[in-house]
C-alpha cells in the first residue's frame, strides 16, 4: 500500500494496540533475564508486566486531519462577525482550495453601497485573483448562510466543485427556486454549523427591532 502523502496540517500516527497480561515469571532465563548466579537480576517469584502474543492490529497509517467541514465553517463565521460589527448582515464566506484557505470575505453591502457586494461575490473575486483563473472547479466555497440565487448563480458560472453552507435562508435562499442553478458537478453539504450561523443572523436583525 503506498505511503500517504503528508499534507500540511494532516497528523499520522502508526501503532498497534496489545492485550496485556499481569503474570508471575517463575522462570529462570526469560527474556533474558537469569536467576541467581546470572548475569540479570533475579525476577523469580516477582510479577513483571509481559505482552501477550496476541496484538489487536489498527487500520494505519492513522490519519487525524483538523481540516473539516465544522473547522472551515468556523473560519466562515469569523467572517461573518467581522460583518456584523460592521453593521452588515452577518454572512461570511471562505474559499478552500488543497486545505488552504485562499479567499476570506464577508458582506459588504452597505460598505461599498453595491447590493450585489455579497460575501460569495466577494470571495469568488478574490479566489480567482489567487488562482489566476475564473474557474474554482477544485475549490470548496463555505459561507455561513444559504446562497441566494444571484450567488448561487456565480457558484454555478465558476463550476464550484463543492458548496458547504449552514443556515438555510428560507426567503431568499436559491433552494426556494425550482430548477437547476448550480453547476452539474457541484456537490453540496448543507446546515454546517447551523445554530452558530442562524444565531449571528438572527441576533443582528433582533437588534434592528
């Protein structure tokens, strides 16, 4: 089997599980060791801890990656704040490419006085400045609230490869649209996080009541 590539920020751990036994070794010369007169110090009559011959094998190489879904849509909701203090509907946005974060955006309408400056918006300019290319077909697109159908609608135009949103947006959001928007290869993760990303929503309009 080949050796996995060591990714940056993937952890691997290799080992195997035993059964142990507590057992008395009455024995003289196990495991090298020798009684009286020997060149070891004496074990008879002294419990030792052995192993058995028995080992319990685990899938490894283990990989542990801190890279999920939960983990980007926790980066997502720092932006999503950093609307929110700004007086903006609170909806952020990454852009995850190989496990690396390549675009950060948050909601800017009001900012740039523009009503399509929305997070996704943001961040598919940004991630394709990156990449020097329009197109994010090997790219994860997080962002904290459902796509409405002008974004969803750019998802498809960049041939997202994977969308994973968290709060649905029952007014607004592009799944209230019968038909197909997104592009025919995009997969997507839906309610990421879904309390944490309606809470900062639901929070923010509270306060304009």
């Amino acid at each position: 089997m080949q050796a996995p590539r060591k990714d940056w920020g993937t952890l691997s751990k290799s080992f195997v599980l035993n059964e142990y036994e507590f057992t008395k070794n009455k024995a003289n010369g196990r495991n090298g060791e020798t009684g009286n007169g020997g060149n070891g110090a004496s074990v008879s009559d002294s419990p030792i801890l052995t192993f058995s011959h028995s080992p319990i094998p685990l899938p490894f190489p283990m990989q542990l990656s801190v890279y999920s879904d939960d983990y980007f849509m926790r980066e997502a909701l720092k932006e999503a704040q950093k609307a929110f203090d700004a007086d903006e509907v609170p909806v952020g946005a990454i852009v995850v490419c190989n496990n690396q974060i390549i675009a950060r955006a948050h909601n800017l309408t009001e900012t740039l006085n523009d009503v399509t400056a929305h997070a996704e918006m943001q961040a598919f300019t940004a991630a394709a400045n990156f990449l020097g290319g329009k197109y994010l077909d090997e790219c994860t697109l997080y962002v904290t609230l459902e796509p409405c159908i002008m974004c969803a609608g750019a998802c498809g135009w960049t041939q997202l490869g994977r969308l994973v949103f968290g709060a649905f947006d029952k007014q607004k959001g592009y799944t209230s649209l019968e038909g197909k928007i997104l592009h025919p290869k995009t997969k997507i993760i839906s309610g990421i996080l879904h309390e944490e990303c309606s809470a900062i929503v639901k929070d923010f309009f509270k306060g304009k009541r």
